[in-house]
C-alpha cells in the first residue's frame, strides 16, 4: 500500500518509502490515512480557495495529526504552519485540538511545526484565548526548556503573542513561565533573544505582573539588554524599563540595585535610534518622577542630551524630551542648571513654534515649575519673551481646552511672583481671563477666577489696569463678581469665595476709583451682606441653592489668602463645612471693611 505524492503538500508525506529503512517499526498507511493523504494532495492543489480549518479538508488533517505514523504527524504539523502563514482568521476549539495534540509529540521537528502554527493563529485576538483556555501554554513551556534553538524560537514567540491579550497575562505569570523568558533573554541565538525580550515587555503594562517580572529576576536581566547592539532588543528593553518605572517600587528596586542605569540611557539619547530614544528618554522621565533620579539625571549630564531634541523636527522625540524636562523642572535645586543649559529660549519658542498639543502642554508645565521652584529673580523668563508667546497661544483659535488649561494654571503661579506680575498686568492678560471665569471647564475656570484674584492684589500700583477692564470685556471684572456674588444662583463655595477674596483686594488697594466701582454697584456688595447674615448652615438659602462638588475641594488660591484665614494647603481634609464657613467668614470680613472705610451706601 503506498501514498500519492505532490509537490504542493509537505513533502514528508512522500518520503515514507524512501526513509522506511530508517523507521522499519512505522506500519503502512491505513485506508483512512491513504484516503487523509490523496485528499489532503487534491486540496492543496487548490488551497487559495479552501478553509482547511472546517469540515473534510480539516478532518484530513487531524487523521495525519493523530496516526501513529511519524511522517504523517510530521506532515500534519508542517500543513497547519504553511496554511496558518496566509490563513490566521479565528478557528474553532476543533481546529486547535489537533495543533496542541501534536505540539506534545516526542518529535522536536513536529513540535516545531506545531508550535509554528499556533504561533501563526496567536495574532488573532479570539485564537489567543482559546490556545490558552485549551491548555497550551504547557506545553510551549516545556518547548522552551529544550536545547533546540528552533524549539525556543517558536515556543517564545508564540508566548509573546499570547501575552498582548490581558486575560492571558495572569495565567502566563501563573504558569512557571517568566523564569524560562528571563533565561532566554539572555541566549546566545538574536532570534530567541528577541522573542523572550518582547514577552517580557507584554507582561510589563499592569503593575500585578510587573511585580511578578521583578520576582522571576527580569530586571537585571532587562538592563544587561541595555548592552546589547540589536536595536530590537534596546528599544524592547527600554520599553520594559519604562513601564516598570511607572511604580514607586520598581523606582525603588532600579535605584537600589541598577546605579548605571542613567549613564545608559544617556547613552542612548544621544545615540541610537529614534524609537529608541524616544523609549529611553520615556524612561528617563518615569524615573524622575522620583527626586532622586531627579537629581541624577541632571547631573549626569541629561540636560545637554535633552536640549537638541527638543529642537528636533520629529515630534516624538520632542513630546518626550519636553515630558522629561516636565519632570526634572519639579526638584528646586534643578532651576538653575536648567537655566544655565540654554533650554529656556528653546522651551519658550515651543510655545507657538510646536503645533503639537502635547508639546505645549509639557512645555508650560516646566516653565511653571521652574518659575514655582523659588523665589529668585524670575525676569530671565519674561526677557526670553514667555508673556508674549503665552498671549499667542491664548489668542489663537486653534489652542486646544487642555493647552489653555494649562496657559491659565501656569498664569495662576505667575502672577505670584513679584517680578513677574507687572508683565502680566500690562500684557492684556486680564482681557483674556474675565471670558475664561464662564468656561464650562470648572478647572480652567477655577484658574482663571485665581489669577485674577491674584491680580487684584496688585491693585495697589495697578488700580488703572483694573479700572479698565471693570465693565468690559463680555461685561468686564464686575460683571463676573455678580454673577458669582448672586445668592439666587447655584455656584460653587470654592469658586464663590475666590470671588469674594477678589472683592477684598480691590477694597484693600487704597484706590478710591475702584472702591467706588465696588461699593457703588448695584448688586455687588448687597449680596455679599446675605451671605455674610447667614445663620444655620443647614437651613441656608444659600447652600440649598448652591451645586456641591469635590472637584475644587483642597484647591490653593494664593498665598495671602492661606496666611490670612490659616488655611493649610496640604491639609487633604477639608470638607463642606469648613468651606461654607470659611466663605461665610470672607464675607463678613468685607462687610466689615465697607464699613471700617465708611463707604456703605444705602
């Protein structure tokens, strides 16, 4: 009894009566194995428009993949990898279970194909769940410990893709799997290198497996990688390290045990890859998150590594080395080194030469910062022309709410600095910030109402610049302190009591043109009087008709307002009464001034 034979199906099928001398114990082709094989070399014939995956063409292959015979399983396993090479739609349990069946042959070149297959199928979302539900992860672990570098290959690689789907990760962390992967990131074959790497970078995007690769000893591993030449295994390496510095504890762990860390991935900044790069700067910025690597970077030169990227034409390598920057501008004791590295004039041309929203963002974050970070002369940063580029962005019609966000919030820390109020004063910025106190992004608006405040605490050598924008624009500065003053509309405490302080600064700036803006409007200081007359919290008009959020709760409004109602910034439990009350104690402060300065009319 002999077998048909054809070029188009794997040639093992026709190599029984040439290798027999070699496998004399094989028996003969059974007549349902002939039949498997004469269909099987029909089909293949024609394979673009069959589904071997179905019906009689798969019960062909699954009689090859259960026989007896070598050749057979041989040929079973190398047709499931060819056609799974074009074909990797999602199968059915009954498709797999002849794959696994011969993933556990004692023949290395059947499992070999085997695993191939699987592999191949692995792409597809729905295929990797079901190898994994239907026990295949066993197996290709088993593969992984043989010696055979093909074997490795193919079993990592299939691993690697089973590991992207999420439901997949606990029962590859659960499975003994992660110490083979860290052992073979360390082979000496690129090809396993590589797949052994990337596995370990799938498991690095939650914190759960995260801790796990840290227990089967992957970071070492993970930073010997940094060494290596191939840059598919730098950037799987960096990539894994970024993730895992996402945590305090893998910050933690890398400070404690990896101290060249940061000299190697300087390195790379300056020289490698671009998506290498971007991945190590990525890194260098979750590690300074920390004011250690805060510290480290800078002194180890990061600071000339970061600038001419940040004067890239690539914009990933921009958005990152501006989050980097984000993050080192934090610590205090990096302002200056920053200042003297020349970056400034670069952060501030980003403002309006980068389109890039993510760009903007980092960048007015940094220069926040920096200008928060202490009480030094602040002018270097008004010279290289930040008002003027914050006032461009801020104008354009193209900023995006988040990009305006953050403009506002930096001008919130701004205006507390001495040397850098004037700029703000006299740029026009008040214009643009009155329209803001309406914007239905309650923390834009918050900002905007603060830094206002902010400046009417400057009222004093600025009463002018107030008086002008008293009644204009959309209504000016008097129209949004009686909208908020109102008692008949809901507002929120927070934002109320901003509204109030405000009034209190413009009262206290000596300026008889603008104490009779304030006094004499017709609604302004008679609501403040209602809520400064409230008795029972609990049975106010007031907090009855106010709309109540925690989304402002513990939020800062200036230093001269912590120091003069003792609030602690820091303090997370403020809660609902303290800011009723505290805004009830505001308005009965400025009643009181009216009456102090005699000036309450009637």
């Amino acid at each position: 009894m002999g077998a048909t034979c054809s070029s188009i199906l794997p040639s093992s099928c026709c190599r029984l009566n040439d290798e027999g001398s070699s496998r004399e114990d094989e028996p003969l082709l059974a007549d349902k194995e002939l039949q498997a094989v004469n269909m099987l070399v029909d089909l293949f014939e024609r394979r673009a428009t069959v589904s071997f995956y179905e019906g009689e063409p798969l019960q062909a292959l699954s009689t090859l993949a259960y026989s007896d015979t070598y050749h057979l399983q041989l040929s079973a396993a190398t047709a499931f990898s060819e056609i799974s090479e074009m074909d990797t739609r999602p199968v059915t349990r009954e498709a797999l279970e002849p794959i696994l069946y011969l993933l556990q042959s004692a023949h290395i070149d059947v499992q070999h194909g085997a695993s191939a297959a699987l592999g191949n199928l692995a792409v597809n979302v729905e295929n990797k769940l079901l190898i994994v539900r239907m026990g295949g992860l066993e197996p290709l672990i088993r593969q992984m410990l043989s010696p055979n570098i093909d074997a490795q290959i193919n079993s990592v690689g299939c691993i690697t893709n089973l590991a992207t789907a999420e439901e997949n990760k606990m029962r590859i962390a659960k499975s003994g799997a992660l110490l083979p992967l860290t052992r073979l990131a360390r082979s000496r074959d690129l090809r396993v290198q590589r797949n052994a790497a990337g596995a370990l970078l799938n498991m690095t995007h939650s914190a759960e497996h995260r801790q796990q690769l840290i227990g089967a000893g992957a970071v070492p591993v993970l930073v010997e990688l940094l060494s290596e030449d191939d840059p598919e295994l730098q950037y799987y390496a960096t990539t894994a390290l970024s993730n895992i510095a996402v945590d305090d504890s893998g910050r933690q762990l890398l400070w404690d045990t990896q101290p060249g860390l940061i000299d190697a991935l300087i390195r790379f900044v300056d020289a490698s890859t671009i998506k290498v790069q971007c991945q190590a700067i990525l890194t260098l910025r979750n590690l300074a998150s920390d004011d250690q690597y805060q510290l480290q970077i800078v002194a180890h030169g990061g600071l000339d590594s970061l600038l001419p990227l940040l004067q890239s034409a690539y914009d990933p390598l921009i958005i990152s080395a501006a989050a980097c920057l984000r993050n080192l501008s934090i610590h205090p004791d990096n302002e200056q080194p920053i200042l003297h590295s020349g970056i400034l004039p670069c952060l501030v041309d980003l403002l309006t030469q980068s389109g890039n929203e993510e760009v903007q963002c980092h960048v007015i974050s940094a220069l926040r910062n920096l200008v928060a970070n202490n009480d030094a002369d602040k002018t270097p940063f008004a010279e290289a022309g930040l008002f003027d580029h914050m006032k461009a962005v801020l104008l354009s019609p193209d900023a995006s709410d988040s990009v305006v966000s953050e403009m506002v919030a930096a001008l919130n820390v701004f205006v507390l600095d001495d040397s850098l109020a004037p700029y703000i004063l006299d740029g026009g910025f008040l214009e643009l910030l009155i329209p803001l106190t309406r914007s239905p992004q309650v923390e834009l608006q918050y900002n905007a109402c603060v830094t206002i405040s902010g400046l009417a605490g400057k009222a004093g050598e600025a009463a002018d610049r107030l008086v002008q924008v008293w009644d204009r624009p959309d209504g000016g500065l008097q129209s949004y302190l009686a909208s908020f003053l109102a008692v008949d509309e809901g507002m929120d405490p927070v934002l109320r009591s901003i509204a109030l302080w405000t009034v209190t600064q413009l009262l206290e700036s000596n300026s008889p043109d603008l104490v009779n803006l304030v006094t004499s409007h017709p609604s302004i200081i008679k609501n403040i009087d209602k809520i400064a007359s409230i008795g029972s919290l609990s049975d106010s008009e007031l907090r009855n008709s106010a709309y109540t959020t925690d989304s402002l709760v513990g939020q800062r409004m200036s230093r001269a307002f912590d120091d003069a109602y003792g609030v602690d910034p820091e303090n997370p439990d403020e809660n609902e009464d303290d800011i009723y009350n505290r805004m009830i104690n505001l308005a009965q402060d400025v009643i009181s001034l009216v009456h102090n300065q005699d000036v309450w009319r009637h």
